[in-house]
C-alpha cells in the first residue's frame, strides 16, 4: 500500500489551507498513493481563537476537502475543528475519498506542558477505523500517541496501518519523544503507523503554542522507521508492506496474548 504524508505549515487562513490540501493531495496522487494524510490543524494553526474558524462536517472547508478526494481519486484525511453543543469546539480529523466518508473527533486532549486544550475543545469519545482498498486505517490525533490502550483498540478492531496527525509542541526533547512515541506505538499493536506532523514555522509563531516541529515518518510493526521528515514542508511517501503487520502479529502475538490475560482477569 502506497500513502503519502503532507507534512505542511498551516497558517490561520482556512481557504489558503485548503490550497494546500489540494496541491499536496494532487502531488500524491500523481506519485501513485492511495491515501493522503494531512496533520492535525490543517484548517487552521493553534494560537488564535478556534471557535470562529469551526464549521460543521457539512460546512465548506470539509466539503472542499472531500471536492479535492474525489478530484484526484484518493483518500484524504486532514485535521479540522467543528463546533461543539457546549460552545468549545472539536478537534476532527475527516477522512473522504474511494468511498471512505467518516471523522474522528480527537478523545485525549492536550492538557500538559502548560496548554490547556480542554478549556477550548470538547473531547471525543468513540475509536474510529476506516477502510482503504480493503485496508483497515485506525485514526489518532497527537496527544493519543502518549495513550497505548488507544492503539491497541484500533488494532483488535482490524487496524493494520495506524495513522497520528499532529501539530507537536516544540521544546527540549519533544521531537524525541515524538519519534520514540510512534515507535513504541507501533510495537504495542504491531501495526505499521504513519505520524504526520506540522513542519516547524519558525520560532515566532512555535512560541504561540503547538504549532509543529516536523519530523513526519512511518513505522514499521516492529518499530523500525521507515522514511523519516526533517522539520521543512515535504510529501513524503511511502510504500508499507501489509504482509509484515500479519508476520509480526504471528511472531510477536501481543495482541493475542494480551486478549488470553483478558480472559483470566
């Protein structure tokens, strides 16, 4: 399976980020990727207001994006915010294309290292997994990489590739903790998972919150990486052998093993 992650800058334009989307999505396609991933706050960086950018799943941002899927023949998965019952907003992932119509609302949300995400987002409750060409896809969004329990689901729910898309925080040691946190959350469901970030947009706006610090790469199920980012824009992509997810998960059967110790609790 050939996927492609879109490791972009987002500014605080909403239409300029659905060019983006586009242009990305259209390189993707043409190198031959059967899905497109784009990070979380595709629609709009972190450090301003959220709720006046928000729209409904139906709304225009999201329809362009499923405009731009079935545009060029590939699914894309990018990170938005939608309005929530309780005034705050959500923070959404939609994934559209080759018959794929779903979203995920992120469930563990952002508060440490000084940031306060709940203050402003309402939390999602419900895993979600899509189906690309026949291939289970689990969806995470950032903070849910720090949560194994989260990974683990999607993959006894079918999951094979498990995607995370992020706008990391910069500091000391994140983009280290970034990778070694997709690493283990590919050993802990044997699965392959692609970790699409923000690239770094420089140190003014990094000072505003979690704006990306790069890094974007692909994991195998044993937790060797793949194809890695620096910190610039880049389309990085990737070929990932699904046969391996089925080896290692008979190899390394944690998966299993952990359903037997279920059973004895």
């Amino acid at each position: 399976m050939r996927i492609a992650l879109a490791q972009i800058k987002s500014g605080t334009d909403p239409s300029a980020n659905l060019e983006l989307v586009e242009d990305y999505s259209r390189r993707a396609a043409d190198a031959g990727a059967a899905m497109v991933l784009f990070p979380e706050a595709t629609m709009c960086r972190f450090g301003v207001s959220l709720k006046p950018v928000a729209e409904p799943l139906d709304g225009p941002w999201a329809s362009g994006v499923r405009a731009v899927a079935e545009r060029y023949g590939i699914v894309v998965v990018a990170g938005m915010f939608c309005p929530s019952d309780d005034g705050r907003v959500t923070n959404t992932l939609v994934a559209t294309g080759r018959g794929v119509d779903a979203h995920y609302h992120k469930i563990h949300l952002y508060d440490a290292f000084g940031f306060t995400e709940s203050r402003s987002v309402a939390p999602g409750f419900d895993p979600v997994v899509i189906t690309v060409d026949g291939v289970g896809v689990g969806l995470t969004t950032c903070y849910d990489v720090r949560f194994p329990e989260q990974f683990v689901e999607l993959a006894q729910r079918g999951a094979q590739v498990l995607t995370v898309h992020a706008s990391w925080g910069s500091g000391p040691g994140k983009l280290d903790q970034w990778t070694l946190l997709a690493r283990a959350r590919a050993i802990d469901a044997t699965s392959v998972v692609a970790a699409v970030g923000q690239a770094y947009p420089g140190d003014e706006v990094a000072a505003v919150g979690p704006t990306g610090v790069g890094g974007s790469l692909v994991c195998s199920p044993t937790g060797d990486v793949l194809a890695a980012a620096g910190d610039d824009p880049r389309l990085l992509v990737v070929d990932v052998d699904l046969d391996s997810v089925e080896t290692v998960r008979d190899t390394v059967a944690v998966l299993r093993n952990r359903t037997e110790f279920a059973r004895l609790r």
